[in-house]
C-alpha cells in the first residue's frame, strides 16, 4: 500500500485497497477513503461499453414488442397494448426492489452483474420464440377473418422471457448512472469533472441506442427477419455482459451501506408511541437534535408540515443518551434530522403522484397502430420503401436531443435574467410546462386520428402495407411526427424536471431510490393505461357510437379516447398547481424555495422512454 498519494487528472488516486479478489472496495474501515485508487476515467469504456451494449439489446427487442405481439402471436391490440403496459409497469417497480437491495445487502456491482445476465436470458428466451415455430402460433394471412392464437405453453415461455427481463431491468436501472459516479473522486475538482463527463456520455450512448434500436434493429425485425432482428439485440446484451465483468479488476465497488428505511420506520414507530405527548410550542428549538458525525445527508432545518411527526423528537424523562448525545434507544427517541427527512419523503409523493398521469398523457400507446394504418411511403408513393411503424418514436427522441442543449444554452440564461433565479425558472416550474404540454400533445393527436379515420373511410382493401385488422388511409404518417415532437418537447421538461427534484429532494443516503422513483411514476403510469384501454374498450365496445379501440381503427373512434387523456391531463395539471403550491423545497423552513447550489446532478435518466 503505498502511504504517500497523488491524484491523476482524471480524479483518480495512486495506492488503493483490494479484497481477496482483487477488487477495489470503498467502506471497510475508518480510512478507506485515503486507499481507494479512484481509475475513473480509465473504467469508462467498460462501463460505457455495456451501458451502450445493454440498451441496444434491451432497446432493441422494447421498441418493437407491439407489432411482434400483434403480427408474430396474433394477439388482438387491446390485448397486446395491455400485457405490454402490465410488462413495462412491473418492470419500472421492480426498480425499488433492485435499489433496495443495493443499498442494503449487494452493493451496485454485484446487482449490476446479475441484472446483465438475467436480461441477456430474457432476450434469448424472447429469440428463441421467433426462432422455433413450435413457440409461436402459426402466420396469419392478412386476407384472413380470424388468426390462430398462442398455446398456452407458448405464451408460458414467452412470458418466462419477460419476467427474466424485468428481473434484469429492475436491478439495472437504479444502479447503472450511480455505479458509473463511483468510478471518481467526488472530493476533487477532477472527479466531480469526471462525473460531469459520465453523465454527458450516458445521455449521449442513451439516445444513440435508442435511435439504432428504432431504425436499424426495427427494420431488420420488420423488414427482414425477427428470427435475425431479435437475435441482434441478444448479441448486443451478450458483449455487455462480457465489456462489464472484464473491468471488475480496476472498479471501485461500494460496498452496501444498510437499510436506509430502518429510520424511516423509527420515526413513524417512535411518533405512534408517544402520540398522546403533547407537542411543544416552540419545536425548532425544543426538539431532540442530533447529527451522526459521518452522515452523508445534509443538515435540515425544521418545517411546519406533519407535525405529527415531531412528536417523536420529543425528549422524555425515560430516554437515555450515549456519550455522544445519541439516543440509547433510537426506537424510543428519533432526531429532529431524521424526523426532517422523513418529511421530505412524504412531501414528494404528491408531486410523485402528479407524474403517473403526465406519462399517461405522454406515452400514447397506440401510435404504432396508427402507423400502421397510414400512408408510410418514403417519398412517393410508388416507391416501395417503407418506414416501419415502431421507427416514427424517433422523432420524439430527436426533439429531446435538440432542445435539451438549446434550453439550457439559449432558453434558461434568459430565464435566468427575468427571473433571477438560477436555473431560469424552478424544478416544479419546468414539470408543470411538461405536464401541461401532455394537454396540447392529446388534443393535437385527437385532431390528427380524426383526419386519418376520414381518409380512410370508403377504402375496404388492406391496400399496400396493410392488414386483415382494416384499409391503410392516404394520410402520411409524417401527420404523426407534431404530436410526437409535442411528447419529446414535454419529455424535456418534465421528464428531466422529475430526475432532478427527486436527485435534491430526496436525503443524500436515499439516491437509489431517487433514481428508482422516476420509473415508480412510469410504472403506475403503465398500469393505469392498461386499465384505462380494457375498461374504454369494454364499455363502449356494445354502445350506440360504436367501439372506441376496435382492431381496424377505422371502424373506431381513437380520437374520442384522445379528448379523454386530454381531459385527465387537464385535471392533473390543476392537481399539480395545488401541489407545487404548498410544497417546501429541501432545506428550507418556509415556502420559499431554498437555493440550491449543488449542480452536479444526473441530467436525465429516460430508460423508461421506450417502454
């Protein structure tokens, strides 16, 4: 070990501490900080190696499960629309469990590594159901009135490859960004660059795989061969397994800290018992306070908000100090720092809750569908090439990648100058423009669907490109791409506003499952869709009016299911308003927003984009 260190210039530190197997681990003793070789930017291409490979194979194979479902499983759109949305919302839920068990039991690595294997499982067992006849029903011809549906040992295996998927997916996400972080000194100037520098290339590999995944990748599946298309994504997730191990030897591995929920629960169990005590007129200054002198959270002042909780930092006669002021018992007496930050938990879920119907509105799961049944020539229509309808998502992730720069380049210096404040308008501020562009982005696609039903009306032949599920209309799906730009402008606000707020909201020992709550909102939000599209369906599939999502859009009303999220997105941006309202920010004792001066924050996390 070497007593004498220097830092490189990319943050990193000469003379480290391995364990037995040669890993470099952060947490042992008292003085791990001092012998922690920090190689940051030295494992980047592994790590960014298998951040690019991994959602290029899980991207991949997303992207384009509606029309697999559809056109490979002859499964009905309702149905397809809704085993998805059941897939995507347990998926993103399971993110807790994974950052639960990073933080408490595995530590980032270990839970990264099995998260790798279970994916690339997941997209093989995916694979092999387009690979062998004998696990997908037989092809349905498109003059066909009815097509032949999966056995149910066909669906089993499918199935079995999705819940492998969503094991791998849970573990992957919370731990992806922050795993990366690990690689660099956050103590020195050059680390904090490194993060900095991470977080840029995450982005930029992010919206890279994406847009292979939804050209490239959907038009092999489409196109060609989803024996082919679906193998290509399994090869991407088995280099990222390998790039991944092959670095163990030079990464920083954090070991798990324990539970983080343990005071949380004292603080609810604590207030419960001594309810009957009668709260103190001047809590601020009466309160039991205490700092363990390593904590990684920030000191809190007191807020006036469920005050309920105060009553567990009430000193009494039967509570008993250690030397060092902490409480003997921390089951009978909590601090005033943790009753704070069980505060700023429970201050977050209603803005949390305002999220699930902003993806509702943004996510609009039928415009694979709509593709498919409009005019997807590129160019004239004589030509024989055709966009493929998973490809036209594209235009959504091109807006974001063009206006993230411009607002923070051009947009927020100007804000900035008006307002005063640095980040040119608030964190609430910015979720509340994207939640009210969900509104705008519904009506404009309600507008759209009604002239594409019109075109199509009168046309009964499937005609280029079509299907037995109904005529292809004469409208260009580039009549789509508004409505999409629409979905990625608001992805840029509220999206990006949602990581940021729960990232300095939540307490600094809690950022796993600030990076987990993200996709919390997603997964209630794909829930409540699947709802939604089963309960539309079934109660105006024998109405007068007809049904609003039947299999040939034509013979539907989409546009009506249109003005309804448009409506639900109204009611949800007055929800917000009330919310943003009364919240306090972090740190702040009134409700005035504290001034934040941390910037060094994940910019985005938009893995849930896509599904």
């Amino acid at each position: 070990m070497a007593e004498n260190e220097r830092e490189n210039g990319d943050g990193s530190q000469i003379g480290h501490k391995n364990n037995n197997d040669g890993e470099i681990v952060v947490g042992d003793d008292d003085d791990d900080e001092l012998e922690v070789n920090y190689r940051g930017i030295r494992a980047m291409p592994y790590i960014i190696g298998n951040e690019t490979f991994e959602k290029l194979g899980a991207l991949g194979t997303l992207a384009n499960l509606q029309v697999y479902l559809t056109t490979v499983f002859n499964m009905s759109r309702v149905s397809a629309t809704t085993l998805l949305s059941i897939f995507s919302g347990t998926t993103n839920f399971a993110t807790l469990l994974g950052a639960f068990f990073s933080d408490t039991y595995f530590g980032r690595y270990k839970t990264l590594g099995f998260g790798s294997v279970a994916s690339f499982l997941g997209l093989l067992v995916i694979t092999m159901t387009a690979v062998f006849k004998g696990l997908h029903p037989p092809r349905c011809a498109p003059e066909a009135a009815r097509c032949v549906g999966a056995t149910p040992w066909q669906m089993a295996v499918l199935l079995l490859g999705f819940a492998l998927m969503i094991v791998g997916a849970g573990a992957i996400r919370p731990c992806n960004l922050a795993f990366g972080a690990d690689q660099f000194n956050p103590k020195t100037e050059a680390g904090k660059r490194g993060i900095d520098s991470f977080f840029n290339w995450y982005f930029f590999t992010l919206t890279f795989a994406q847009m292979v995944s939804v050209t490239l990748v959907v038009y092999v599946q489409s196109d060609i061969s989803w024996s082919i298309g679906l193998a290509i994504p399994t090869l991407f997730m088995l280099i990222s397994c390998l790039l991944f191990f092959l670095g163990t030897k030079i990464y920083v591995i954090v070991k798990p800290e324990g539970s983080f929920l343990t005071s949380l629960a004292q603080v609810v169990a604590v207030a419960a018992k001594k309810r009957r005590l009668k709260r103190p007129k001047q809590p601020w200054l009466s309160l039991y306070k205490y700092m363990p002198p390593k904590s990684i959270n920030s000191k809190l002042p007191y807020t006036d908000q469920f005050r309920f909780l105060d009553k567990a930092a009430i000193l009494t006669g039967d509570d008993e100090m250690n030397p060092d002021r902490s409480a003997v018992n921390p089951w009978r007496l909590c601090s005033l720092q943790q009753v704070e930050e069980m505060k700023c938990v429970l201050r977050v879920i209603p803005i949390w809750a305002a999220a699930i119907l902003y993806h509702v509105g943004e996510k609009q799961q039928y415009i694979v569908f709509q593709a498919m049944q409009s005019d997807r020539h590129l160019g004239r229509r004589g030509t024989n090439f055709q966009i493929p309808p998973a490809t036209y998502n594209i235009f959504s992730m091109l807006t974001l990648t063009l206006f993230v720069p411009l607002y923070d380049r051009a947009f927020v210096p100007l804000l900035r100058r008006l307002t005063g404040k640095p980040g040119g308008i608030t964190v609430l501020q910015r979720i509340g423009v994207g939640i009210f562009l969900t509104i705008v982005e519904s009506l404009v696609a309600a507008l759209v669907e009604d002239r594409r039903r019109s075109l199509a009306s009168g046309r009964t032949s499937a005609g280029a490109g079509g299907s037995h599920r109904g005529a292809v209309s004469s409208m260009s799906a580039m009549w789509l791409v508004p409505q999409l730009v629409l979905a990625g402008l608001a992805e840029s606000f509220s999206a990006i506003g949602q990581v940021e707020f729960f990232y300095k909201q939540f307490p600094e020992n809690m950022r796993s499952i600030a990076g987990a709550f993200f996709f919390l909102g997603s997964a209630a939000a794909n829930y409540v869709n699947g709802l939604l599209i089963t309960v539309v369906h079934r109660m105006t599939e024998g109405s007068a009016a007809g049904n609003w999502l039947p299999e040939d859009l034509n013979q539907g009303r989409l546009d009506y299911y249109y003005y309804l999220i448009a409506a639900l997105c109204a009611l949800n941006f007055g929800y917000f308003v009330v919310c943003a309202r009364w919240y306090n920010y972090k740190g702040s004792g009134d409700s005035v927003e504290h001034e934040m001066i941390n910037k060094d924050i994940i910019d985005i996390d938009l893995d849930s984009r896509v599904v």
